[in-house]
C-alpha cells in the first residue's frame, strides 16, 4: 500500500502472504458513498457522534494480516478514537464497523482478518441484500438483524434503502432515508 499510494485504484487484502488485489468499478464506489451518507444522516439526525475512517487501512505486520475496508466507523469509541495520519504497522484500535460492497467479488475471506482485530460488527451487502454480523466470545461471527453499534438500523431496512439508491434519483432516497430515521428515533 505505501509503493501504489493513496491514489491507488485497487482495494488491497494481505492474508498469511497472500496479497489480493481486485479493482474498483463506479457501482461499488456509488454505493460506499451511499451507505456513508446515510451514516451521516444518522449522525446528524440523533446528534451521535460517529466517526467515519473510509477504507483506512488496517494491519498488523506480526499477525500478518493486512485489509482495506470499502468503509469502516468508531461508533461507541468514537470518543477514544484519534484520527491518525498514518498507517500503523500494527493496528491499534479496530473500528466498530466495517464494511464491505461485495458486487463483483464475495468478502468472505475477510471474516477472519477482521475476528482477528477484534472489529465488531461486519456489515456485507451483495447487491441485493445487507448481512449485519456481530463478533462473538469465539471470534466467530454470527449474523444478526439489528445492529448494536447503531440499534435504529436493521439489515431489512438498509437493504431497502441501498437498494432504492440504485434505482431512484439519490436525493430523494437520502430526504426518505431521513425522513424514516425522524419518525423511527
């Protein structure tokens, strides 16, 4: 990742020596940005603090493992988080959130680099459905429909609303985003 850069267009995964790279098409990038929008919404809507930290890198050279999420948050540590301007050789902190937009290729490799940082929550959208996946005790992940870092979202309601935004105008999903997050908080 320090040889391509920040402008790089591949999403970068190191598992155990084996180092992955899949490029990025516009349809995988539309629905990042839309998801962190309605995080944003989110956050402004209920006044909750959430810090969003995009595909920041996340790695640890000992352990061998290295992964760029399509979007991570510090939601109940975003009071303890500090935004770095580097990337640690060795994570330090994991996010509470991290997701992934599996449209052209599945994630499901990434299960046991992010159980292995202690990330709690995995959150997995096909294209056609958003997964919520919560580590347990067992650094296993089990599938839940409601998130506990942000209780007000659920896997049915986010899947309606990504889906939408592939369809509809994106202003009009986003004000019914918030519309529904007003009548719901």
């Amino acid at each position: 990742s320090e040889e391509l850069g920040d402008s790089t267009s591949l999403q970068l995964t190191y598992k155990k020596g084996v180092l992955t790279l899949m490029p990025i098409t516009e349809i995988h990038e539309m629905l990042i940005v839309l998801l962190e929008r309605f995080v944003g919404i989110l956050s402004l809507t209920l006044q909750q603090e959430i810090v969003p930290t995009g595909k920041a890198t996340l790695r640890s050279q000992q352990r061998g493992y290295g992964v760029e999420p399509d979007l991570s948050f510090f939601v109940s540590k975003a009071g303890v988080h500090r935004v770095k301007d580097y990337v640690p050789n060795e994570l330090e902190m994991p996010p509470d959130i991290v997701v992934e937009i599996d449209v052209h290729h599945p994630s499901d490799d990434k299960f046991e680099i992010y159980a292995e940082f202690g990330v709690a929550e995995f959150w997995q959208y096909d294209g056609e459905r958003l997964k919520i996946f919560k580590l347990q005790e067992n650094r296993e992940y089990r599938e839940i429909e409601r998130s506990e870092e942000l209780p007000i979202l659920s896997s049915a309601g986010l899947t309606e609303f990504l889906s939408r935004g592939q369809k509809e105008e994106q202003f009009r999903v986003l004000t019914d985003f918030q519309n529904w997050l007003q009548e719901n908080k």
